[in-house]
C-alpha cells in the first residue's frame, strides 16, 4: 500500500545485512507491531496494550504541571538559556569545518539551513518551539512537498499535535530450518488520526518517514517503552508542593481568627432533647435577618455555614452553667519552611540551581572560582538539551538536500556525523569556566618553558600542558604557517621605527 507523503528511496545495492533474532530497540518510544499487523491501513485496528492511551495521558499531565506558577518559572529559565534571541544573530548556526566537500556545496548547505530556520519560524517562534518539546517531550512537524514538484524542497512545516501521530515499527520475522525466529524486515512509518489515537480510536492514516519530522526527548522508560518528557521527575514534586500550599491556605483560613466556644447548661435532659435545645440556641444566636438594598427583600441568613462558626457544647447539670470562652487563632501561621523545601525538591527535579529562583539572590559576575557547582552542572544540562533539539534541524535539513538533489541519501549517512550545530550562548559562567582553564594552562606553560628543549619537548607540552589535539596541532600549525610572514613583516616595521 503507498504512503501518504513523499518517500526518499535508496540506492539499491547495500541491503543484506546480518540477520539478527533480536528486533531494533525502540529508543524513539515508537510502537513495535507484530507481522499479523503487517497490512495496518486506515480503519484497520492495531492492538497497541495501551501504550497510546498512557502517553496521551502522559502528556496531558504534562502541560498540566507546566501550568503551574513555580515550574513554568523553572522552565522559562532553562528556555531562556537553551535557545537565545538576539536581534542581529539568528539562534542557531551551522558548523561545517569538519565537512569534507567542496566550499559551492558548503554554501549551498548554509544557504538551505537558512530556509530550515525560516520554514520552521525560529526567529519569532523559536521559545516556543523550545518550550513545548521540552514539555511535550516530542515535537512532530508534517513536511510538505508538491510531489509534483520536488526539486523546489519543502513548501511547509506545519506542526502535528502529538496524541493525534504515533511512530510504527512493523517487525516481519520468519523461520529458519532450526525453528529460530529471525528478524526479517523493519518497516517504519507514522500513524495519523485527526481525532486522536487512544485505545479505542487507533486507526488512522500511515505517512512516510520522509514526510514526517519527529525531534524525540530521548527519554525513554525501559518498563514501558514510552518517550518520556523532561518534566516527568517534576510530577511528584509539583503535586507535593500544591497539596501543601492547598492545606496550608486551608489551616490559616480556619484558625487564623479567635472563635467562641458556647457551652450551653442543658440540666439534666435527654439526650435527644438537650441537642434540641442546643441546636435551638444555635439558630436563635445565628439568626442574621438582612436587608437588601438592591432588590428590596429581607433575606435570613441563618441557613448559610462557615467555616469560622462558633462552636456550641452541651454541659449537664452539676457541673459550671452556661459559659462562653474563646478559641485561640494558630501561633505558627508564619512558617513556609514545608513550602521552601518542597520548591527545592522541583527545582532540584528540573535541574534548576536553587540560586536561580530566589528572589532575594542577586547575579553575581564573578571569578571562575566563585562559580557554584550547581551552575556548572545546569551549564552542561543545556548542552544536553540543545544536542538533542538539533535533531529537529538535522532532519528536516535532510529533506531539504536530497529533495533538492544537493546530496543523496548515502552521501547523508556520513555528513550527519560532522555536521554541528552553534546556538547561541548566554551563560556567563561557562565562560568564565574556560577562561579560568586557559588561564591556569598559560601560567603552566610560563612555568614550564625555560625547561623546554631540557627536559620537555614542545609536542608534549602542547599536548599534556595545553590539552591540544593532533587535529588542533595540525590547525593550528597551518594557521601559523600563513600568519608568520604578515607577523615578520609587522616585526620589521616595528624595528625599523626611529626610537
């Protein structure tokens, strides 16, 4: 059956490969199919145990807890730094200097790169973007191609709800002579419905790989197999802290003011007729006749309870008469420390450094040695995050090349492995972490050169004293090599000079 979609095909040639028992590992939390479902078209049902219905769930969760007042602040901050605006920078930048191919295709990559940012609206919608992968944990968007038309690349990335698209992995296996269950064929295509996949609606229709854009969180639970967002360890935390802050809104409500205590000398009657008199001196007490001044009605309010109602005892007789004390308000209504710690425990789940979201903690530009270790780890935590979003602009870069015939799908499988992507930076203590590195590296080498030649040859200190590379040596020599006449030159010129 075909797909809906352009499809890339391959060269034919390399197809046979090991055979293998063991099927791929779904670690894009796709859903794995037996070869019954082989023929899976629309309005055909796929048994999928309820992986669906969970994750839909999952997700609703999710946007849920984002919601919240104190872990949307913590992910507006790790937004903010993963992906920075700036006016006369785009965010995110291509790197090709460990490319090989010519500087025209090199161009012609940067040039469609730019395309990419501008299909998928990174420059006004780039938070955005960020922010609901990071939620969501999967971002999919619909490649559009005129299949008429192929060669003038994508027209349109229009972004897919994610409880309404599931990634298939249809796993073919056949017998050997020895009755060994072999994989066979992989088949991979994504399932579409308008209405939404869950455990009763699964059917749908199936879409190419190739007009699909899929960037996974790459979190995935090994029990379940489901792809899992960043906020998942947030959950718990998040509902510790409303269930405190719910309760300790409630305390203060019901004993931040003083209340009467009636106790009321009921004698010696029964029990049935002393709540009777009690409850009468109640409503005798509570009886609240009120005016209303807009619609001209006198209203009794004695039917309305709440919760600072006074409280009504029944005495029997021998002990003091009818008395009336009153019932303290709570001493300790000022202390939030159950608060504060639940707050470090959701910040600690996102990785946030507690620093970050006190109000009374300033920014500090200090030395390297004043940087906090919690800094440095948030630090390396984005460069994690950032990795793995690239893949959004790595895939659809993809289809943008070989739809427009600049690369072919072999050629890709090697360029994938050296092509980077820059984004911009904005933490200040990462920088001053490598200046402090360099820094120490530089007073090692002024340390170390009268004993250069001696005892230390210059390959080894550029490579145990400045951590250099062959790569790095061999670029850096180059570089030297075409700066050292101009350098000379300017050497010359300074001599030369009158005194």
């Amino acid at each position: 059956m075909n797909f809906f979609g352009i499809e890339i095909k391959k060269k034919q040639g390399k197809q046979d490969k090991a055979q293998s028992i063991v099927p791929p590992a779904a670690d894009d939390g796709s859903t794995v199919l037996s070869s019954i479902n082989a023929g899976a078209y629309y309005g055909m049902v796929l048994d999928v145990e309820g992986i669906i219905k969970n994750e839909n769930d999952l997700i609703r969760r999710y946007r849920e807890i984002a919601g919240y007042a104190d872990c949307d602040s913590a992910v507006e901050d790790i937004v903010n730094e993963a992906l920075i605006a700036e006016d006369d920078k785009q965010p995110v930048e291509i790197v090709l200097d460990d490319l090989k191919v010519s500087d025209a295709i090199k161009t012609k990559i940067r040039e469609e790169f730019t395309n990419v940012l501008r299909l998928l609206r990174v420059e006004e919608r780039g938070h955005d973007i960020f922010k609901t992968w990071y939620v969501d944990g999967r971002l999919y968007y619909h490649v559009m191609i005129d299949e008429n038309r192929v060669s003038e690349g994508i027209l349109e990335m229009r972004p897919i709800d994610p409880r309404k698209i599931r990634k298939i992995k249809n796993i073919t296996k056949e017998k050997t002579d020895k009755g060994v269950e072999i994989v066979k064929k992989v088949e991979e295509y994504y399932l579409f419905n308008d209405k939404g996949i869950t455990e009763q609606t699964t059917a749908g229709i199936k879409m190419s790989l190739d007009s699909v854009v899929f960037c996974p969180s790459g979190i995935v639970d090994t029990n379940t197999g489901m792809m899992l967002s960043h906020l998942h360890k947030a959950i718990k935390p998040v509902n510790q802290l409303k269930l405190v802050e719910d309760s300790l809104v409630i305390y203060r409500i019901s004993r931040a003011p003083e209340r009467r205590v009636f106790y009321i000398d009921v004698g010696n009657l029964p029990k049935v007729k002393a709540e009777q008199y009690v409850n009468d001196m109640m409503n005798r007490f509570r009886n609240k006749i009120v005016y209303d001044a807009t619609t001209g009605e006198v209203r009794d309010d004695k039917k309305h309870m709440s919760m600072l109602e006074d409280f009504w005892m029944p005495r029997r007789e021998g002990g003091k008469g009818t008395e009336i004390t009153t019932l303290p308000g709570g001493q300790t209504l000022g202390q939030i420390d159950d608060i504060n710690y639940f707050q470090n425990k959701l910040y600690q789940a996102l990785n946030v450094p507690i620093t970050r979201m006190k109000a009374d903690t300033g920014f500090n530009l200090g030395r390297g040695s004043e940087i906090t270790r919690d800094e440095v780890k948030f630090s390396k935590f984005i460069q994690r995050l950032r990795k793995r979003f690239s893949y959004l602009f790595a895939d659809t870069l993809r289809v943008q090349l070989i739809a427009k015939k600049i690369i072919n799908e072999d050629e890709w499988v090697d360029m994938k492995q050296v092509i980077r992507f820059d984004f911009l930076k904005d933490n200040f203590f990462s920088e001053l972490k490598d200046n402090e590195v360099l820094q120490g590296r530089l007073n090692m080498l002024a340390l170390i050169d009268p004993y250069i030649g001696k005892y230390y040859s210059v390959d080894w200190v550029r490579k145990n004293v400045l951590q250099q590379n062959e790569d790095a040596i061999k670029e850096i020599d180059k570089q030297m090599k075409v700066e050292k006449p101009m350098l000379d030159k300017m050497r010359a010129e300074q001599q030369g000079e009158p005194q």
